[in-house]
C-alpha cells in the first residue's frame, strides 16, 4: 500500500507540475513589434533576445522593418483604419502628433503618463532626464518614450581636409567656413566633391529643420499650425543650398550615392545623422581617416538643432499585451538596451545611467568620434512635424528645394514656391 501511495503522490505531483507549466505556456504573452529603417535590426534583435531572456512569459516577434519613418508612418495610418496594428510601434517624433491624432481618437494608443507615475519616483529620476522625456510628449500626454535621440553632425575626410590646407582639430563652426573649405577641398582634388548635404533627397523634413534652427529661423512657429522661415533669415538659407552646390563643389546625388561617394574617399564634408556613425566608420576603415564635428550653427545666441530619432509607443487595447508592452518600453529605454543601440549606432543614449562607467563609459574613452553629438546636446529643440499629411507636405517642400539646389529656380523664387505650396497644402 505505502508504494502505491508513493506512486499515486508522485503522480499527482507530476500531474499539478504538469498543469502549472501548461497554465505558464498559456499565459505567454506575444508582443507584435514595427520598428522603421531595415539597419536598425542590428539593435532591436539582439534588445528583443535580451528581453525575452528576461521575460520568458513574453515573446517579442518583430514584422519586417519599415523603409523609413516616413513609409512606417504611411504603414500605420493604415493599419489604424483595417485595425491591424501591431502592439508596439516607434514613430520619428516629428511624425509622433499627427499619428496620436489619428490614433488617439479610436482609442488605440496608450497614455504612457499613468503608468511612468505609477513607477517609483527615484527610479524616474535616475533614468530620464525631463528634456528626454518630453519628446515623447504629444498635446500634453506622454504617449512615447524616448528610444533613439540624434543631432545633425559632420562627418569629415581628415585627409583631404589636410589636402586643401584645413586642420581636423579645428573644424568650421560656420555655414560660410564650411562652404569655404568645401572649395578649397574640391579646388584641391577636383575628382572629389567638397561637401555633401543631401536635403534635396532626405527622407524627412530633419535636415531642413536643421539648417533653419541653426541660422535661428523654426520650420513652424510655436503653435505648430503657421510656417516659420518665409523671412529673410529663410531666403539666406535657400541662398547657402544653392551655394552649396556652386562654390562648395557637392555633387547632386541620390542619397545612397552620396554615402557611397563619402565611403569612397571622394567628398571632404558630409552632414548625416549620428545613427550611421558606426556603419560608415566600419564602411571606411582604413581607407582614410575618418573624423566627426559639431553641426555649424551661425546663430550662436539663438540657433539650435533638431533632435531626430524616434519612441515606443503601445497600440494594444489588450489588457495582458499592454502590461508586457509596457515593461518592453521600460527596458528598451534602459541603460542596458541604451549601451546596445549607442555602439550599434551612434545615437545619443537617451537614458542618464548609460553613461555611466558600468555602460558607455569605457566605450566612449576607445572611440571620441561618438562623443562628438553629445558636445551639442545644449544646442537640442524638438523635431517638428506638420500635423496634417506630414510626409507628402515634405516631399512637395523637398522637390521645390531640389530645384533650387540645381539651379533651375533662384533662391527667392524657391522659397516663395515654398511657402505658398506649404501653406496651401496645411490647410
């Protein structure tokens, strides 16, 4: 009796352990994620591996990547009318507001601010900085959180900088010093181009922000509904793209040619984000030395730039996909996941402790080029959007500064275009 007992006790152990992990297998929750830019792979996958090692309750299955901010931003809107939306989503803050106005209205985006409140205070604090806090702020309501933050910089040929009688320590903090050097670059070595600032074929509006913010002109005023830079500050603007072209020697080129191009050894100045620090670093090697400055800024009282990137918003309204969304926003926002994205990248981390010695400190000290985007962090403003069809408004903008940029309008002419295009198609 006492073995039968035994076995019918060991049995009904193995039955409940049984029942208990098929209840933990039922109970696993599966995140749908879309993230934008295919390259960005090499960050979130080893994040949603790092994760679900963590979570093992949670499974991170991540959709084909977007081309782009703007086409996931197209990707969305759609997915938001035939309610096929994945769980997690990380839209480009300029495109964060007209995305919460869609989706706020049917009810399918989280307010992040209850549960950031509901964490404690300390934690908060040691983690996020308000300022990045607040690019995940839309009408008042944090619906994101900061995941990638990024400042225009310049990416330099230190050996045809040296060629045209420049000196790499000492980098032009000017758009006219730039243009300067970019010709005697190009006078230098003639087969080269001086300088590279692809606006005409970016993907997003952030380039021409950038280069308005800078001479102290906005794209959009402070209430986000009227146009900034149809002034004279603008139309100085419009006339240094066109001298771009005909005193700094750059080449008109799509953009994948014109990194190319950079690659090669064949451009002195190239102006980019810092998410491709580590992919053009790797790109040129030992082919010639590779060095990084601040974006120029002409107005040095008033004259900021764009912070470029993106954050993690939740689209679920299922109560189990929410929780774990949220704690995937936690951790992706975390020092570990931080130190992943900065070495993968370039992108300023936007967590405080991943600085710290225990994460990217050490990395920093091996690599100075990295740093170079957090020497302007004092120069950061928002990255604005326009609140109503964002995307084809910057590609109308972008076509008409193509044609200034070729010459075939002139920089007065480009910039009425602009504006009353703008206008128009704001309304």
């Amino acid at each position: 009796m006492n073995r039968i007992a035994s076995f019918m006790t060991r049995g009904a152990a193995i039955l409940a352990l049984s029942m208990a992990a098929g209840a933990a297998l039922a109970q696993k929750v599966t995140l749908d994620v879309l993230y934008a830019q295919p390259g960005f792979a090499k960050y979130h996958e080893p994040i949603a591996q790092a994760f679900m090692k963590a979570h093992p309750d949670v499974e991170i299955k991540l959709r084909a990547p977007a081309k782009d901010y703007d086409e996931g931003h197209q990707a969305m809107l759609r997915a938001a009318v035939t309610n096929q939306l994945p769980d997690v989503y990380f839209p480009g803050f300029d495109l964060m507001g007209e995305l919460v106005d869609v989706l706020e209205k049917r009810g399918q985006v989280v307010d992040m601010g209850p549960l950031l409140a509901a964490e404690p205070a300390a934690w908060r604090t040691a983690n996020y900085s308000d300022a990045m806090l607040r690019l995940g702020v839309v009408d008042g309501r944090q619906y994101g959180l900061p995941v990638n933050a990024s400042l225009p910089i310049m990416y330099f040929n230190a050996d045809l900088v040296k060629k045209a009688g420049g000196d790499p320590a000492h980098m032009p903090d000017t758009w006219d010093g730039v243009i300067a050097l970019a010709a005697k670059i190009h006078a230098a070595v003639p087969e080269a181009s001086g300088m590279a600032f692809d606006i005409h074929v970016y993907p997003g509006n952030w380039l021409f922000q950038s280069i308005l913010d800078q001479a102290g002109a906005s794209m959009l005023d402070a209430s986000g509904t009227k146009i900034g830079f149809d002034n004279p500050i603008g139309l100085h603007v419009m006339t240094n793209l066109r001298r771009f072209v005909t005193e700094g020697g750059m080449s008109i080129l799509d953009l994948e040619a014109s990194r190319q191009q950079f690659l090669a050894g064949q451009t002195g100045l190239f102006f980019d984000t810092p998410a491709r620090l580590r992919q053009i670093t790797s790109g040129v090697g030992s082919r010639f030395a590779l060095g990084t400055a601040v974006f120029p800024i002409d107005d040095k009282a008033k004259g900021g730039i764009p912070t470029g990137g993106c954050a993690i918003i939740i689209t679920t309204k299922d109560e189990a996909r929410r929780k774990a969304a949220w704690e995937y926003a936690k951790f992706i926002t975390g020092p570990e996941a931080q130190k992943i994205v900065v070495e993968t990248t370039g992108y300023l981390p936007t967590n405080k402790r991943a600085t710290g010695p225990e994460f990217l400190g050490p990395f920093y000290d091996k690599n100075p080029n990295f740093r170079t985007v957090a020497l302007q962090s004092d120069r950061a403003v928002a990255w604005q959007g326009y609140r109503g069809d964002a995307v084809r408004i910057w590609r109308a903008q972008r076509d008409i500064i193509a044609k200034v940029m070729r010459g075939q309008v002139t920089p007065a002419a480009g910039l009425d275009e602009l504006a009353r295009e703008t206008r128009a198609m704001m309304k």
